[in-house]
C-alpha cells in the first residue's frame, strides 16, 4: 500500500522541512489573535516573539514569496508542526503530510490532478 509520502514524491519538487521556530507574528498577522490560544509560543534570546511552527503551509509560502515565483514549483513535506492541544487528549507535536503547489495553471485539469493526489 502507498503512503501518503510516496504519492506526492510522483509530484517531484523538492522535500521541505522548514525551521521550526518562526517569528509568532507571522501566523498571528495571517490567522488573527485567535489562533494564539494554540500556538507554542515563546520569548527568543533578543526577546522577540517566537513559535513553533503550527503547519507547513505558511513557512512554506512565506519562504516561496520571499525567494519569488518563476513557473511551477512544487514543495512536498513530512515533518513535525507543534499546536496546544484543542482537548487533552491532542498531541502538542504531530507529523504534518502534503505538497503546496506554486505557479501552475489555474485550470479544471490541475485541480483534479491534484484532488486526485489528495
């Protein structure tokens, strides 16, 4: 049986595993004040803000627009992301699977290859 890894690895693109520790207002801009509640966050060494990472999505994208897009480019990951669990029966780090994909054609046809991947 395929794994989820295995699956989107037929994307290509490259395998991401982006820093864990990212400045707490980026997803605090993006999401607003109530995701707070479940960020991991804390006081760096120059006293900024810190959190760990909550997904993949956002220091994905946020690195993919401050590198800039040219053509389709395709980040896969599996790796750990960290939020206060919802109940107490929640794990505060969990393996987090998937792809983003930048650039490619906004068309019926990319859509449905990439349901079909999901």
């Amino acid at each position: 049986m395929s794994t989820p890894q295995d699956i989107f690895a037929r994307l290509g693109g490259e395998l991401c595993d982006p820093p864990i520790v990212m400045p707490a207002n980026q997803p605090l801009e993006l999401s607003g004040e109530a995701v707070r509640a479940r960020l991991c966050v804390f006081v760096g060494e120059s006293g900024e803000e810190c959190a760990l990472r909550p997904d993949l999505t956002l220091p994905l994208a946020i690195a993919q627009a401050e590198a800039g897009v040219s053509g389709e480019t395709v980040k896969r990951y599996a790796a750990r992301a960290f939020r206060l669990p919802a109940v107490a029966s929640d794990p505060v780090e969990f393996t987090q699977v998937g792809f983003e994909r930048y650039g490619a054609p906004s068309t019926a046809e990319t859509d449905a290859e990439t349901f079909a991947l999901v």
